[in-house]
C-alpha cells in the first residue's frame, strides 16, 4: 500500500537526519521490521473486513432478488394471531348464571383468526416456535451482523449469517419483523392474563377488571356464551391445549 510505504520512508528519513552512526542504524533496521509486521496485520485486518462486506453485500443482494426453488416458502397466512375471548357462562335456557354478588360467570381464553380457542400454556408454547423461526429470519440477514462478525474476525459466523438470510425471501424478511411486534404484544396479554386469570380462564378474583382488555382486541364480536357443559367440553379437548404448528412448519 502506498501510505505504508509513505510512513516507513518518514521514519527512516527522520532518523537518519538525526544520528549516522552504527548504533542509530542498527536501531533503523530494528524499528522497520516492527513497522513492517505492524503494517502487515493492518493489512490483514483491512482484508478481513473486505471479506465481510463483501458477505454482507451478497446476503443483501440474495434478500432482494426474486426466490428461487431453494428459497423457503413460509406460510404467514396459516400462523394464529391471538386475542382475548370472553366466555359468558349461561344456563341451559341461555340465562345468566351469576356470582354469590349478582355478577355474571365467565371465562377468558384466547382465540386466533381461525376461531380457534387456546390455553395459555397452549399459545405460550406455540410462541417459543415463533420467537425462534422470527428472530433467526429477521435478525440473521443484518448487515450488522454479517459484516460486524467479520470485522471482529469471525468469518465463518458471517458466512454463516449471510447463507441463513438467503433462505428468506425480503418479503419473508418484512413479515418476520411485522410478526416480532405481535409477538411482543402477545406476550403481554400473556402476562396480564396469566396474572388474571387461571388455565382454564377463571378469574382468580370475581371482580377483576376485564376493560383493560379491550387493548388486546377483546370486543363484543368475540364475547361469546357457553354452558358449563360446553365450558368443560372445551377445556377438556385436545384442540384447547395443543401446542400443534405443522399448519405453519417453517
């Protein structure tokens, strides 16, 4: 490189000004292959880095362009997106069946778009899935990722990256973020449910209030009424507590 034969002239120039005798070149010749080993691991470095934008640069281009047969083709469409359901609990002549305070008995659980009801440890672990799946498409194809490993040195952990964000297609790489932020809402209805109410959507106090609720999608629309027979028919089904994904296996 020509800076660095720029430097190694300077230095010598400057010593030679300064001092002629044996003791001051012994020094010079010293001191330049310091330099040189020096400006060959700088050299080395600059070529690391090289190599990891230029792995960055193909993963990014790789997103961009149309998928091929290899790519991987994800089913966001079949993926359950849930909200709160509340269950009124009536009789057998659709009366209300009331609390010993002259409320109305109910239950919330969780539904998708599908009409589907779920336990919370059902959702729960159907989400573990989906937090994995997303945040290795969304967070394996950044350039930071890519090029960050590489110029730390770690190449092989870049290449790695950059093959991984090859298997999505960018629109793939969109709905992967896009389902980030649900999954993130998601895990807050889990938690406020979870302290609200028990597996089998009871609440743990008759006098919880369920308005905070209507942040999470509970509406009228999905406020639905049920006998106790058919409560625990729900709840005692497999569809309930399944933790089945094969209709969106990634």
């Amino acid at each position: 490189m020509k800076k660095n034969t720029l430097v190694k002239l300077l230095i010598a120039i400057s010593l030679l000004t300064f001092s002629s005798n044996a003791e001051a070149q012994g020094f010079l010749k010293k001191l330049s292959k310091a330099v040189d080993k020096g400006l060959n691991a700088v050299d080395k470095g600059l070529d690391a880095a090289d190599k990891g934008l230029d792995a960055a640069d193909k993963a990014l281009n790789a997103t961009s362009t149309t998928p091929s047969d290899s790519t991987k083709k994800i089913k966001w469409e079949a993926i359950p997106i849930y909200k709160p359901q509340k269950i009124s609990i009536v009789d057998a002549n659709g009366q209300p069946v009331l609390n010993e305070d002259g409320t109305q008995k109910f239950r919330m659980v969780l539904v998708d778009q599908f009409g589907k009801e779920r336990s919370q440890t059902a959702v729960k672990e159907q989400n573990k899935k989906l937090w994995s799946a997303v945040g290795a498409i969304a967070g394996k194809v950044g350039i930071g990722a890519i090029a960050g490993g590489a110029l730390k040195g770690d190449l092989k952990g870049a290449a790695v990256g950059a093959a991984t964000g090859a298997l999505a297609s960018a629109d793939d790489i969109k709905m992967a973020v896009a389902m980030k932020k649900t999954l993130k809402q998601q895990k807050k209805l889990l938690e406020q449910m979870g302290k609200d109410f028990n597996e089998e959507g009871e609440p743990k106090d008759a006098k919880v209030d369920t308005s905070s609720y209507k942040d999470y999608g509970l509406t009228e629309d999905n406020t639905v009424s049920k006998t106790a027979e058919e409560l625990k028919t729900l709840i005692d089904s497999p569809e309930y507590n399944t933790t089945d994904d094969s209709a969106w296996e990634f």
